[in-house]
C-alpha cells in the first residue's frame, strides 16, 4: 500500500453523457483557500457552471468531496460533503455524512469525484486509483436503497439512491451504508443523470500525516476534549442526538403539530433518556467516532436504528405523534426508499394543516398514525397526492395556499427548533444559504442548552451567526464532524476556567472581544498537520468565510435577495401556543446587523470590496 501525505490533489472529473473521465489537478492556492471537502467541491463547481442551469440538466455537476483529515484516524474524521445545485431549491446546497464512501474514496486516491452529463440508460460506476469503470445499472434500477447495497456485495464504499432518487422525488436523500446525504434533494440529481450508484474501491493508499509528532500530539488532544466535554462525553455519547429532545421541550423549541405549540406533556416518551431505557440502545457509530452519537435499538422486536432527534421531532412531535416504535419504523421506511426524514416530516405536518383549513383533501390528521405509512410511499412512488408532496412543502404551498404555514426557507423545509425561543437560531435559519438549516451556523446550543447567550434577545446573534457560519464551512471542508465543536471551543482552558457567568456576560455584550478569543486553534493546527500547509486560526475563519460569501455570490446569480431572507409568518406574527408571552422572532433587527457584519449590502448581496478581500473573482 502506498502512503499519500494528507491529500492528493486530484480530481476525478466524470462525464455520463459520454461515459468519459479525466483527471484535474488542483492548484496549491486553490488547497489553502478552501482547504478541501465543502469549500474546494463549491470552487470546482463555481468554475465550470453558468447561473441558471436546469438542476436537472445534463450541465449540473454533482460534486463529492474528501478532505485532509479523512483518512487519518482522528477522532471523528470519516466525513464526506456532496455539492450541487439542487432541484429543491434552485440555488447551491452541501450536505455532510459520515458514511463509509468518503474514506473508500480518499484511500483510492481522489481529493474528489465531479459529475455532470446523463447517461442514456442506468448506470454505476466503479472508482478505484486507475480511474472510473461505468457498469450496466438496468438490474439495480428499481430497486431500494438498501436492496440495491446489497446487490453490489455491501462494498464499504458506495453511494447509493433509492426508488425517491430514480423518480426525482426533491427530496431525495443518497445512501452510504446506514448514514445518508440527507438535504435538499441531491438524490434527484443522481437520479436525473440515471446514476443509481457509485462504488470505491478503496485501500490503495495509506493516509499519513505531514508531521506525524504534531498529529499525534493533537489526535491526543481531540480525544482529550471529547472525552471531557458534558455533551459530547455524556448526552451524546449516552442518548445520541435524542438527547436534544429535553431541552427542546423544556425551552419551547419542539415542533408540535407544524410548529404551532413549541412543547408537549408527551414530549419526554420520544426522548433519549426513555428511549435508552426502553429499547436496549447500542452504539451505531460513524467510522473513527468517538462522540458514538448514533445507536440502533430494538423497536416491535426488531434491531432498527434509533431514530435520530430532528426525525422524532420532525416525524414524530411535528404530526403529534410520541410513539417511538412507529418513528423508528418510518424513519427505516424513508431510508429504503431514500428520502430525507426532516423535509418529509415538514410535508406530512404541511399537509394536516391544510387538510384541517380545508385547502386539501386528505385523512392525515395531527396525532393519528394512519395512512403515515402509505403516504411515504406514495411520495416515493410519485403517486396521487403524494406526487404533488414529492415536490416539497414551497411547491405544494404555492399550488394549494397555505404559505403563512409552510415552514420552509428558500424552499428548504427546516430542521427541528423553533426559533421563538432562539432569536439567533431564528436568523440562522433565515441567512443559511442552502436554506432554513440547524447546520449552517448552530446558535441554539448556546441560546438553551449551554445558557450562555440569551434567548429572547437580538443582542451578539449576527456577530456569532457570521462566527459559526466561518466555522462550521471550515469544518465540513476540512472533513471533520461538526459535533466537535461543543468540545473543541469549550473545553481549551480559557473557555473551561472562565465561570460560566462572566463567560455568558462576555458573549452577550461584549461579543467582539469574546468572538475573537474564542479557541477553535486545534481545527486549523490538525489540518496544518496533516497537509504540511501552515494555516492560522484567522487562515480557517478567512477560508470558512470566503466559502460562504462565494456559495452566497451562487445563490445571488440565481435570484436570492433580502426579500429570501426570512422566515414563515408563523414565526414572525404567530406566537407559539405554549408561550403566554406570544413570542415572536424579531428578525428584520437582527437582519441588517448580519449583512453589516458579512459584508453584504442593504439588499443582501456581496459588495466588490467584500469579494475583493477574500480574492474571490467574479464569474
């Protein structure tokens, strides 16, 4: 086996239409800023497409992305990013996952695999360091996710779509293993390009680090934090992200029956603590984790994987349903048939409304279980009712009425917080570039569970929405779980020996010198490390930043504006019925704070000057 230092700097370029690939060296520059992963996937990308391509087009190119630290053993590295411009919504989205094709495909050889074109009739292909082989798909096409895994032999390192995929369904998810590409529709693009699978065939390679003393040093370290931080050592790794529930429920930020209450008595049935104590839970982890977030339980009898927080919220609190044995059962069934559990969640809670205002004919209703079942299917299979849901929450709000109600942002359904409870997280939602998503920049951690910003207040949320944004686009490029974050930022001395008290008084009003000295040193010094590329603290938040303006400058070419800046009317005038003081998120505050902040101007577009300073060029 052959070592490859950090990374290799080659890109597999593949075109379906011709059944051809070449091979793309990237520039050092290119390396540095965008590190790899989300940021040099949204790069390549940027290059090679025009504004306003059919997402369903032979020009669109799905990108998926390794980066330095996959490969490496560090402590939650096993993480890959897909990039592409998504039917869905119209505009760029990424999602992250810590599946095992990343790693099958960073061991082969490749930084990265770009797909674009159409083939004329099913397809999947077989990436391995000597370069792409295209196979006849016609005996897989037709089949579910995880029957079609298993028909290629369970290969560790496969992508894979399901019927949702195969019939454009928008909100399609993509397989790898047990873990999946979840947001915004990426499976459809698989889909259009009559690519039902992907393959890598890893191991060629053995993954070394630039400077193995500095690596080991700092792979100690990162275990050391973990393993002493609360939530990653304790909620996580006992609950997994259904430890979440509880203080959801407790701070009012739970979908309950399409996000009008924010809390149920029944909450605490589909929490992490009862579900731990009730179905016999075991860890069902991601390659290299240490957190061990993911279980898998025993559900009516059988071994399912337990759901994880924002599909028993979604799936569950959001459609007034607390059973987690019928969660658990739905969350599989979207799995086989390749859909993502929160977009389907929203469509499902979308559809009991308007059923109730009489703007839709169905017998779904909020707490009844029936037909849930069915209705998946449907979605998947395109048919009846389910083929206008197939199109997501947007398009049936904009076909039906009911768009004060349909809880979405730039066309993507959100995840499982209200952010009543959580100004910051309510801005997030609405500035997050792929649309309403708990992963662009995470404000709520600090906002409830860690008490350290205040919630109902507009106070310091652009300076740490912009700080998480920087970060979290770091993080996803340079292949690392972003639940290390709680650890990495709060357990470096200055975070862990400040008294909570005066280190929740320095965020909330003096966020300009707590922003700053805020430790997050061991992400940039870890990638340093492995590449042999010195990178600062101010490098990393520099290169997280360019990645997000340039994916905003995308977004810009296609339309988006202020006026996409929001959030439903639900939030903005509806207080949620369990809060007596009626609550609402006073976004518009908050909006122009962040575009002052980001750089943009009043109608939230990147200025010249901010383009000029993070040497993006214009397209």
């Amino acid at each position: 086996m052959e070592k490859l230092i950090g990374m290799s700097k080659k890109v597999i370029e593949v075109n379906l239409s011709s059944q051809s690939f070449s091979i793309f060296n990237v520039p050092d520059a290119d390396i540095k800023m965008y590190l790899g992963g989300k940021g040099l996937g949204l790069k390549l990308i940027y290059d090679r497409i025009s504004p306003g391509i059919d997402t369903l087009g032979e020009e669109n190119i799905i990108a998926f992305m390794t980066g330095a630290l996959l490969g490496t053993g560090v402590s939650c590295s096993s993480r890959f990013t897909a990039v592409t411009k998504t039917p869905l919504t119209g505009i760029m989205a990424s999602s992250s996952c810590g599946g095992p094709f990343g790693e099958s495909l960073k061991t082969a050889g490749w930084d990265g695999i770009l797909i674009k074109g159409k083939s004329k009739n099913p397809v999947y292909l077989v990436v391995s360091s000597d370069g792409v082989e295209f196979k006849d798909a016609k005996d897989l096409w037709g089949k579910d996710a995880m029957r079609a895994q298993e028909m290629l032999g369970n290969n560790e390192g496969m992508l894979v779509i399901g019927q949702a995929g195969e019939n454009l369904v928008r909100v399609a998810n993509i397989a790898s293993g047990h873990r999946f590409l979840g947001r915004a529709g990426l499976g459809a693009v698989m889909g259009s390009k009559n690519l039902k699978a992907i393959m890598a065939v890893g191991k060629a390679y053995k993954i070394v680090p630039k400077d193995k003393q500095a690596f080991d040093k700092l792979k100690k370290r990162a275990l050391k934090y973990i393993n002493a931080n609360p939530f990653t050592s304790n909620d996580y790794r006992k609950y997994g992200t259904p430890s979440h529930l509880f203080h959801s429920n407790k701070y009012g930020s739970l979908p309950v029956h399409n996000f009008k209450k924010g809390m149920h008595k029944d909450g605490y049935k589909i929490s992490g603590e009862e579900i731990r104590a009730k179905h016999d839970t075991k860890h069902h982890a991601c390659k290299h984790c240490t957190i061990l977030c993911g279980k898998k339980g025993t559900f009516d009898g059988k071994q399912r994987v337990v759901p994880e927080y924002e599909t028993l919220a979604l799936l569950g609190a959001n459609i007034g349903i607390f059973d987690p044995v019928r969660i658990a059962k739905w969350n599989e069934l979207c799995g086989i048939y390749g859909m993502d559990t929160i977009s389907v969640g929203n469509i499902i809670a979308w559809v009991m409304e308007a059923t109730e205002k009489g703007l839709i004919e169905s017998d779904l209703k909020f707490g009844n279980p029936e037909g849930v079942d069915k209705i998946i299917t449907d979605m998947a299979l395109t048919k009846g009712l389910g083929k206008d849901m197939a199109f997501g929450v947007k398009s049936l709000s904009e076909k039906y009425g009911g768009k004060d109600f349909a809880i979405q942002v730039k066309g993507l359904e959100w995840s499982g917080y209200d952010p009543r409870g959580a100004f910051g997280q309510g801005l997030s939602y609405a500035v997050a570039n792929r649309g309403a998503c708990h992963l662009s920049a995470s404000l709520l951690f600090l906002e409830n569970n860690a008490g350290l910003l205040k919630s109902n207040t507009p106070r310091a949320k652009a300076g740490f929405v912009k700080f998480f944004e920087d970060m979290f686009n770091g993080i996803n490029s340079i292949s690392i779980c972003v639940f290390t974050s709680s650890a990495f930022t709060l357990e470096p001395p200055l975070s862990k020996y400040t008294p909570n008290l005066m280190l929740g008084f320095l965020m909330q009003y003096f966020s300009k010198i707590a922003i700053p000295t805020t430790d997050i040193s061991i992400y940039p010094k870890l990638w340093s490390s492995v590449t042999g590329i010195k990178l600062s603290k101010a490098e990393f938040l520099r290169a997280g930043a360019r990645i997000h303006v340039l994916e905003r400058y995308m977004n810009t070419r296609e339309g988006i504006s202020r006026k996409d800046d929001t959030l439903p009317e639900r939030f903005l005038n509806e207080g949620r019925d369990s809060d007596p003081k009626k609550t609402t998120v006073p976004l518009h505050k908050m909006l122009d704070t962040y575009y002052k902040v980001r750089g943009f101007d009043k109608n939230g577009i990147p200025t010249p000057k901010t383009m000029q300073k993070l040497n993006i060029a214009y397209g």
